[in-house]
C-alpha cells in the first residue's frame, strides 16, 4: 500500500467531483481531488475563439466519426465553460420507460425525491430567474419568433450575478460573473481541508484491502494514492473510459460501462430573421450572454423536447451550413465575397441561434482504444433519428409560421455528433442487470466505489443537466456519509 492515503479520493473536479469534496470534507473527511487539467482564475481567461485558446478550457473528444464531444479540462470542470443554465428537471423526465416499459430511473428518484437537494444547489449558485429587463435582444426575439407562431416562453434560470454581456461565457468569464464551482463548492471544499491536486492524470484504479489504489501521473511522474472511498467523476467520457482501463482489476464489472451513451437530444438551429421582423438596428448576433436568458417548455409535454436560444455565435461556427447554393439569403459558398457581403449584411443583425434538448435516445458508445485512451463509437441510432424527424418538422413549421426562415445548424449525418451534454454511458438503475451503478451512485459488486457525474444520468433529461448532477451528488454524499 502507498504512504498517501486519504478517506475519500476522488477523480475530476466538475460538478460530480467538487460536491462531495465539499461535503465529504465538511464531515471530516480527507479528501484528495485529482484533476487532469490546469487550475485556472478569472483573469486566466479570455474573450477570443483561437481555437487554439479553446482547446486550453475545453477538451474535444474525437469519436470514431471524426466529430467531437466538448468535457470540461479543467479545475471546476464544465462548470467553467458552460453557459449559466440551471433548470430543475420535469417529473415527466423522470417517468420515460425504455423499449421493454422498464423506467430508466432507480425507483426512489421522482422530482418530489430531488427538490431538496435541487434548493441546496440553486442556493450555491445563486441560481435565480432572470428579470426581462436582464434578457438580452436574442432572448427577446426568441420570444417574438415563438409569439407569433402561438408558441410561450419563459425566462430561463441562471446563475449569473451582474452579467456584462460580453458574448464570451463559454470562454470562461474574464469578470468572474459566473457562480461556478470555483467560487462555490470548491472554496468550500478547500477551507474544510480538501485538497485538489491538478495535472494529476489517472491511468486506472484497483481494489485493493478495504479501498481502492488510485494509479496517475503528475508532473510526468508515475504516483499513487489509496483511498477508502473513491469517486469517479471524470466526466460523461472519461468516466467509462477509466472503468474500462480498470475493468481487468474490478470482477463483475457491468457490461453497460461504456453504453447508451446519449447526447441530451441535442440539436442546434440557425434562424434567419425577415428585415421587418423588428428593430434589428439594435441586435447584434455576436453581443450578450451565450445563453439568452429565455426558453421555452411549450412543446415538452406533447412531443417531450425544449428549446433554449444563444448569443455570442461567430459566423465561422456556420459557415458549412451556410454554403448553401440557391438559397435567396444564404451565400453559395463560405469564403469569398459573397460570403464577406452575408457576414457584413445579414449576420450582424438577422442571425438568431437556439438548441433543442429532449427525451432521445443514446446512440453512441464509449470505449478505448489498445492504448486506453476513450473513444465514442457508433450505435444503432433509428431511434434517435425519429426523435430528430419529429422535432424537425415541428420546428420548421414554427418558423414558417413566424416568418422566420429555420434550417439546423449541422447536417443530418452530423446530427448528435457533437455536444457538452455527455450522458448515460455509466447509468444508475435499480440492477446490474440494467446499469453500472445502484440508486446511490455505488458501483454494482464494488463497496465504496462510485460514479458521480453526468455519465450515471441514466437517460436524456430535455434541459441543461447541470442542476441535476448536483442534485444527486449532494444526495450521494449524503447517502456516503449516512453510511459512515
């Protein structure tokens, strides 16, 4: 056994990581964090889209399909870089049964289960509803556009104080406006004596006594820790990942690790306004917050999806989809200028952007290559692609009843193919029959081994999942502790 040893160790520093370091180290246990990423402050970050500045505070993940998957890389993880929406999620989330009736969720959960620990997490992060004086122009025309084809929308939940709408909340808040876990849970965590160690890169974990040894790296040094609790929390793709790199050591490991890997039926729209839509001398497409501070439930009861609008885009972000030949708004092809005269013309001020998220099916897996390193390969996805039929037409048919000329933001093939929402891939349920983990967060045929992040989500939510991972690792912890 190593000389280090710790209570509670626990791996990654996202929402599923840095709750229980809090709490856990509230009780009175030592808790060692080990992160991948850099420790990073406000003034670290900037206002740019260099790719190259991006890939420093957001990692991508390239499946087997040459597409991309966005993960949190650093101290605070997705908390960083995400854009400030906490929604509770609807019961009817809670009640989505699978192909054989089977509910997706451990039978305790139900929205009733979770309100209490849902009022912890919005009191953390000073999580409020936004006034109407607070939304910016794109949420207001968001509205506008829902309006006029009979649809509603509310103001959304966030947890901003004092936003500047600079239009970079995805790049990390240069103003530290953003309640995120570097100003919550982690300086909470810290002052009960938990320590997050970052650059610690983790190869795999074994049973060992009445713990776990815990194999990484830091500083190009092999290290190790024991600890008598240990958490996985690296995330929807490194979680699956890390338990497959350690499966030869954990016997009975479920066979869903790695499976049902779902992307929140995620799916992005571009939309065109007509010049008299409104005022549009006054809005701006690259100005105010990543999230418009406005969204809108109509739709989720009937056909079980919701729609959230954007701000900040830049028109390289487009520019495929754009490069559409024929069309009488769209230039013929992304460079050039013609494309110069659309970004100078159009873009500016009759752009408008929002994501639908909904009760979809997976359609990927997680796995590893000979190297371990974590891979998302191809599943059936018939499902998923009916979920997109459906909501297409819906959507399509708003906007042509608005005025507003829609068209999705990726093409069809691409569709599901890249998101932040990065779930299931270790999902809870009620067996091992179903899932990885119990009720609890504890791996099925491993004592005081658990998964605490997205990845134990067992299904698509249709809002931010945010929230909803802190609500259960405030209950996970809570079970941890109750259990000594």
């Amino acid at each position: 056994m190593p000389t280090e040893q710790a209570d509670v160790v626990i791996i990654g520093s996202g929402y599923g990581g840095s709750v229980p370091a809090a709490r856990l180290a509230e009780a009175g246990m030592r808790v060692v964090v080990l992160e991948r990423g850099p420790r990073n402050a406000a003034k670290d970050f900037r206002q740019s889209d260099d790719p190259k500045y991006l890939q420093t505070i957001v990692e991508l993940v390239v499946s087997a399909s040459n597409v991309a998957f966005r993960t949190g890389t650093m101290v605070g993880g997705a908390s960083i870089p995400m854009d400030g929406a906490h929604f509770r999620m609807p019961q009817k989330s809670f009640d989505v049964l699978d192909g054989s009736g089977r509910a997706y969720w451990p039978e305790v959960y139900s929205r009733a289960a979770l309100d209490p620990y849902y009022a912890v997490a919005e009191q953390m992060f000073s999580v409020r509803q936004f006034s109407w004086s607070e939304v910016p122009k794109a949420g207001g025309l968001f509205a506008k556009m829902l309006a006029a084809a009979g649809a509603s929308a509310e103001r959304a939940r966030l947890n901003y104080t004092d936003c500047l709408g600079c239009g970079f909340c995805s790049q990390g808040c240069l103003y530290d406006k953003k309640n995120d876990l570097l100003r919550t849970y982690i300086p909470l965590a810290e002052a009960h004596g938990a320590e997050f160690r970052s650059g610690a890169l983790v190869a795999h974990l074994e049973p060992s006594g009445t713990g776990y040894l815990v194999s990484y790296e830091l500083g190009g040094q092999a290290a190790q820790i024991w600890g008598q609790r240990v958490f996985v929390a690296g995330g929807g793709i490194h979680t699956p990942a890390l338990l497959l790199r350690s499966a030869k050591y954990l016997p009975g490991l479920s066979a869903h690790v790695g499976e049902h890997f779902n992307t929140n039926g995620e799916h992005a729209f571009l939309g065109i306004l007509p010049p008299e839509f409104d005022d549009l001398s006054t809005y701006v497409a690259y100005k105010g917050s990543d999230n418009a501070a406005v969204m809108s439930f109509h739709w989720f009861d009937s056909d079980g999806f919701t729609l959230h609008p954007g701000g900040g885009f830049e028109p390289t972000v487009f520019a495929a989809t754009l490069a559409r030949a024929g069309d009488d708004v769209l230039p013929s092809k992304a460079w050039g200028m013609e494309y110069k005269r659309f970004v100078e013309e159009v873009y500016p001020h009759r752009l408008i952007g929002f994501s639908a998220l909904g009760l979809a099916d997976g359609h990927r897996a997680v796995t590893i290559d000979s190297k371990g390193k974590a891979l998302v390969v191809d599943r059936d996805r018939s499902a998923y692609d009916a979920y997109l039929d459906r909501l297409e037409s819906i959507v399509f048919a708003m906007g042509a009843t608005s005025g507003v000329k829609l068209l999705p933001s990726t093409s069809r093939k691409l569709a599901g193919t890249t998101s932040a929402h990065l779930l299931s891939a270790c999902r809870m349920a009620d067996s091992v029959a179903d899932g990885v983990v119990d009720a609890d967060g504890q791996v099925f045929g491993h004592e005081n081994l658990y998964v605490c992040d997205a990845s134990a989500v067992p299904y698509a939510l249709a809002v931010n999942p945010a929230l909803t991972i802190t609500a259960i690792a405030e209950r996970t912890a809570e079970k941890v502790i109750a259990k000594g």
